[in-house]
C-alpha cells in the first residue's frame, strides 16, 4: 500500500510545498500541498519532476577514493582517516589559509551550513565560500553598509503594495518570491495595481507588465541617475521620510543636481515622457521593487544597486508597509563580516572581502589557488554544490582543483567536480534525511518547514552534517563526552538538554563543538545531525526570534523552543513560527546612526562621475565581439544542476541559443541549425532559436546545462563563456553582460 507525504520542494528557494506518493519506499508520484502556507497549493513544472532529482542515473552509494585508473570505493573509516590526516597535515605545513570551504548554499539544504563553518573555524580558517556570494555579494555588502547587516536583505513587501516594480527579473519563469505567477498576474490584472517591468527584453514577465521599460543593456546604473535626477528636478522627494530616516543625504544630493536626463536617456535608448510618468507613479504609489540577477550580475552590478537603494530612499520605500523591508528570520542567511575589521580575513591575492554575509565570492576561488603565494589554497571541501558547472571560467577552475592538494566533494551524484576530487563521499538526498532552509522570503510572518525522510537511503549514504561531524571527531575537534549525556540522550529531550548544560558549563571549550556534541549524542538515537542543529538552534534563539514566536502564540518560556521544535515535527506541512512588528521595522536597522546611510565612500566617485558621455563611450563593444551574451537565462526548463537527466524536458527545446531575427538575418543563421558562440573566455556549439523575444543586439543561453550523465553530455556549458575576471569590485561575476560573436558551423 502507498501513502502520501508531506514535504517540500528543494529545487528553488521557494521550496513549495508537495504532496509526494510513495510506494515500496520509492517516490513515485508529485502534486502540491494545498495545506502549505506559504505555497498554498501552488508548484511549477520543476517541483512537480522532483521525482528526476530523487533518481539520477549517476548516484553514488559508498565513499570513493580518487586513483590512477579512476576511482575505487574505499569504507568510511578509511575515508574519514585519510582525508582528516590531509587537512591536519596541510594546515600544520602551510597554515589555515591553506584550507577553504564550498558549501552550504543548496536551494534544498542548509542545516549543513552549521557543522561546515564549525569545522572551517575550529581549523582556524575564515575562507568560505557559497553561490549567494557569486550572486549577490554586491548587493549584500550595500545592505551591510546601508541597513548595517549584510544579512538584512530588503524584500518587497508585496502583499500591501499597490505596485511592484520587477528590475532585470523574469518572475514568470524564475520565480524568486512566493507564488510568482500568480502574484504577478494579480498586479498585471487588478485595476488598484500596477506590474512594471524594466527589461531589455520583452521576456514572459514583461509581456504582462502594465509598464515596460525595454532599456539598453548594461545602462541600468545610469538610468536609475536619470530617474532620482528626474524626481529631484520635480521635487517629488519623500522630504519627511529624508529628514526622519536618512543621514548623508545632503553630501549624496548633490551628484543628481545639474544631471543632463535626456542625454542620460537617449543613451538608455528609452522614451523621456515615459519615464518621468514612473517617476511620477515611484513618488504617488505604495510601492516595492523586485531587482535579481539582471542587476547583481549586469555590468555594473554594484553601482546598479547602489543607485537603486538610493531611489528607493528617496522615495520612502524602505522599511515602511507595502515597500522593500527587512524580514523576520528563523535565523540569518550568514554573518555581518565588517572588512574593515581587521580580524576578518581577506583573499590572499584578489584581496577579496567576505561580503555576502560571511561568504567570500567563488569567481576568485581559482586565483586563490593558482598562485605561488605561501599563503594560497592548498584544499578545498566542497559540499553540494557544483562549481564546475555553476560558477564562472569552467577552464580555470578545472586546472585550479586539479593543483589541489586536497579535494573533497559531498554529493549524491558523480558530478563534474566529483570527477576532480580526490575523494567523494556519498551524501542522502534531500528526501532521506531531515533538513531545510532559512530564505526569509515572507513578511511579516515567518515561515518554517522542516522537511523529513520519506524514503529511506542507501546503507552508506549520509547526510553531509553527519560526514562533517565525523570529520570532526577524527580531527580531534569535540571533547570527551560523559556516559551521562549519551544515557540522558537516550531520554527525553528535557532531561538531555538538563545534562547536557550541566556538563558543557564545567567544559568551557564544549560550546564552540556545540553541533557536533548534539550529532555525536542526541543525534545518534535520531539518526540525524541535521535534526539535532535545529534542536540547538531554537533552544538557544535570541531574544528577538522569541518575541516574534509570542506574536503567533508560542508564549514564552525556558520549553518554548522546544515547543516550537514539536510543533515542526508535527506539522510536515510547514508553519508561521514568528511574526515581526510591521510598524517597527526601522528597528531592524542596525547602522550606528540608526539611519539608512546614503553615502558609501567607496563608491561615491564613481556615482558622482557616473554621466551619459562617458556611459555611451564605455558600452561601445569590440569590433571582435559585436553581441552581448546573456549567460544564464532563467526558464521554466533548467534547475541549476539539480536534475542530471533530461527525460523530464522530453521533447522540448531547453538549452538553445537564443537571437533576435534581425541579428540571425544579417549573420545568415537559420532557426535549428548549429551556431558556435565565440567569447573572450572560450567557445561553445549549440542549436540556434530565432525568436522576437529576444532584443536585437543580445543572445540569449541558459545555465544548469553540459552535464555529463553516463556517456551523454546534454546541452552546452554556458560558464565555458564566461572569465572569473570579468566580475565588478566585490567578485560578482557579470554574466549578464558578456561580449561575443557567433558563427555559423
């Protein structure tokens, strides 16, 4: 007999919920969980194939020892030895700079985020590294130095908006907020909202929108210029909301005065009249913006976001109802990591900052081995995620891991970077093991789930907390646990948690192998490490997650994160564990003034030089290389690397080049025919699509493809198009914006 389960989907960071069917413990059939209250019965065509990521032709099922003729499976004691031996070695012989950490960045799993970094710091190592850094390094970094935390990350408060303004995002297809389309076609269909989409191109979300700004490639930064410009000349600025909530307006103010708009939007090569009319609608309207990686990784990255918080301040769109505010958090995406402390380390030869809440952008991850620096990375571990092909310069970061001393790789599958380590060891999928995820994508109620085992795994599989946990106990890092706790563990929570303290307060160095000593005790009878992380973290929240638990009826308590744990437990379908004072959201600012801070000295050269003359100079592309490559495009067809296979795509035309007409014309490409896309970085041969959604000028390829799955390689490799150089200040690679050239082959 089969049963349904409850879960989540880990494709996304929208993780909706899902109903899943199993049958002789195996996963068999999806559908949505209408009891989900975040998703709501909502999932796209990727959730609903969650059963292609479950089963992947290439899993792996028992540690694996890289050799002269492959690999050979090895036991995990072994495994543990030999690995553990390496690190010790290496960190003895070159010091902690030597060893980095690549991880915790999974749309499905985070809980091993927790034993990675204890590990990484118990090392004496601050390198590590994750996707959020190789996307929104920038942008985070500007809400560390605005709002004061890198990790207070301002969402659109899109429930009590009247408009919402979508910047380089194509919702309809890449999701990036609960229940995308259906919210989208709210705003596009209401008579009371309004959807404004700023694309170069008219993508399925700006076919929609009731506005569309087509702008140029790459001029994003200076038609946000032009746009404060505008409302300064009109004096529409939010004057009372300037004066109560801004400092260093008057030293900002003065680079938009005597700015030439016209000329600034001639090169944006978008309609005056136009945008002054949005200008007007930003100043009269409750409104949020939506910006993502069209912006993060467009040319000009930083300053795009920069002037974009900027025009949001002035417009009084931070931190109030209906605008872009700072959420409640089951925990924080990361860590504040202040560069200018000098206790934070930074990229020995990139000098690069860990800008992303903690994390050091993955674009400088081969230069930071392919060095004679003594200081160099010399071992990496990487853990669920796949730099090979996700992260920019494939080529150089094939010839960076293959000098590693060390490569340790944690996956489910023989992935492309499992192919360069040394070892791989194999983990549970996300479907057999306790675990989630802390994207704060609600306001003001805080939404939890934790996604249990509905399958059982293969004998050897392990969750990666478990892995990093026995790491851990080889490399010496937990002290000697008494009988006593293992026997409480063996009890119920209280009385655990009640030895527990009773012996870690007499061992001072316990709390910082806190995780571990949870796994190696309580997570034994749980066969969890995961689990046991969650435990912790709610028994020990501060006093700010307790409050908000009190607003949805957790009242407090010494048992009330422990209440809340249960409450997980007994709700598979996820619930609201907080709520935030929406009136008191300026609290969550957390600058020394207690204001949001215009001036970043950084960058304020660069913004007060930022004009039309030297912009419209600056885009002229290279004789060589007369196309920009979108590299990357978001469709309802590609999940990162998440699904190996392609029988979930049957059928369909999923990794295509994809150009205007025009531009097919006058190079003589045909619709279907092979086309070699020629960059700076490399070359690739894929099919050509021709079609009007795309601008002219512009080519059009998605990620998440050139995956080897057995002896097929399906679709091309975007990142062999792509250099880890051709990134902005902080290390955010701009995808967006890449010059090349296409010929027929």
């Amino acid at each position: 007999m089969g049963k349904w389960h409850q879960t989540g989907c880990v494709l996304c960071a929208q993780n909706c919920g899902l109903e899943v069917w199993i049958e002789d413990n195996r996963m068999v059939r999806v559908k949505p969980d209408k009891s989900n209250p975040r998703s709501r019965g909502y999932v796209c065509r990727k959730g609903l194939n969650i059963v292609h990521h479950q089963y992947p032709r290439d899993r792996i099922t028992e540690p694996l020892k890289r050799t002269g003729g492959g690999f050979e499976p090895i036991s995990w004691d072994r495994a543990i030895d030999e690995i553990t031996a390496k690190m010790k070695d290496l960190v003895k012989t070159h010091g902690p700079r030597s060893l980095a950490y690549m991880g915790a960045s999974a749309q499905g799993g985070h809980m091993e985020g927790t034993f990675g970094l204890s590990m990484l710091r118990a090392m004496g190592s601050q390198y590590f590294y994750n996707s959020a850094a190789q996307e929104f390094s920038s942008s985070w970094w500007l809400f560390g130095r605005m709002l004061g935390k890198q990790y207070n990350v301002a969402i659109p408060d899109e429930n009590s908006a009247d408009m919402l303004v979508g910047w380089g995002w194509n919702g309809m297809e890449s999701h990036q907020m609960p229940r995308a389309p259906i919210v989208l076609k709210e705003f596009s269909k209401k008579p009371e909202k309004l959807l404004v989409i700023i694309d170069p191109r008219k993508s399925e979300t700006a076919r929609i929108a009731n506005i569309h700004l087509p702008v140029r490639p790459g001029t994003d930064a200076l038609l946000i210029k032009a746009m404060i410009a505008v409302i300064l000349e009109n004096q529409w600025e939010n004057k009372s909301y300037i004066a109560e909530h801004l400092h260093g307006w008057e030293t900002v103010r003065p680079w938009f005065e005597s700015f030439d708009i016209r000329a600034a939007l001639r090169v944006c090569e978008l309609d005056h009249d136009q945008v002054v009319e949005l200008c007007r609608l930003m100043t009269t309207r409750r409104w949020c913006m939506h910006p993502d990686l069209g912006i993060y990784m467009g040319r000009n990255s930083v300053m795009n976001s920069y002037m974009m918080n900027i025009l949001a301040s002035i417009c009084g769109v931070f931190c109030v109802p209906g605008g872009n505010v700072i959420p409640g958090m089951a925990a924080p995406m990361g860590f504040h990591a202040d560069e200018t402390d000098p206790k934070i380390w930074k990229t020995v030869v990139t000098q690069m900052p860990p800008a992303c809440a903690g994390a050091f952008p993955p674009a400088v991850m081969p230069e930071e081995i392919l060095n004679d620096h003594p200081n160099r990375l010399r071992a990496v571990y990487v853990s669920a995620c796949n730099p090979l092909r996700s992260y920019p310069d494939t080529q150089a970061y094939e010839a960076a891991f293959s000098a590693l001393d060390l490569l340790v790789v944690n996956d489910i599958v023989l992935s492309e970077t499992a192919r360069l380590a040394h070892y791989v060891l194999p983990c549970r999928t996300y479907y057999e093991s306790w675990d989630s995820t802390f994207f704060p994508w609600t306001f003001p109620k805080i939404f939890f789930q934790v996604r249990r085992p509905i399958v059982s795994p293969p004998e050897q599989c392990l969750e990666a907390s478990q892995i990093f946990t026995r790491m851990a106990d080889k490399l010496g890092l937990i002290p000697d646990i008494p009988d006593a706790v293992y026997e409480a563990a063996r009890q119920d929570r209280f009385s655990f948690g009640a030895a527990l303290m009773e012996w870690a307060a007499t061992v001072p160095e316990s709390f910082a192998a806190m995780p571990f000593i949870l796994a190696k005790t309580i997570g034994r009878e749980w066969d969890s490490a995961a689990l046991t992380g969650l435990w912790g973290m709610l028994m020990t929240a501060p006093k700010p997650f307790r409050e908000n638990a009190a607003r949805v009826g957790f009242e407090p308590g010494m048992d009330q994160g422990d209440r809340i744990f249960q409450a997980l437990l007994d709700s598979p379908q996820g619930i609201w564990i907080g709520e935030t004072d929406r009136d008191e959201n300026f609290k969550a600012v957390k600058t020394l003034s207690g204001k949001i801070e215009l001036l970043v000295p950084e960058l304020a050269a660069d913004a007060k030089a930022l004009d039309a003359e030297t912009e419209a100079r600056d885009l002229e592309l290279p004789e060589e290389f007369p196309l920009i490559l979108n590299a990357g495009r978001h469709t309802r067809y590609n999940i990162n690397t998440l699904i190996r296979g392609q029988e979930w795509n049957k059928g369909r035309r999923v990794c295509t080049v994809s150009i205007n007409p025009a531009d097919a014309l006058e190079i003589g490409l045909v619709d279907g025919e092979s086309v070699r896309v020629n960059t700076q970085a490399g070359s690739e041969v894929g099919e050509i699509e021709v079609s009007d959604q795309v601008r002219k000028g512009t080519v059009l390829i998605p990620h998440g493809f050139g995956l080897i799955c057995g002896d097929t390689v399906y679709g091309l490799n975007v990142n062999n198009l792509t250099q880890t150089t051709h990134r902005d200040l902080l290390g955010t690679p701009m995808h967006r914006f890449v010059p090349c050239r296409l010929e027929p082959v």
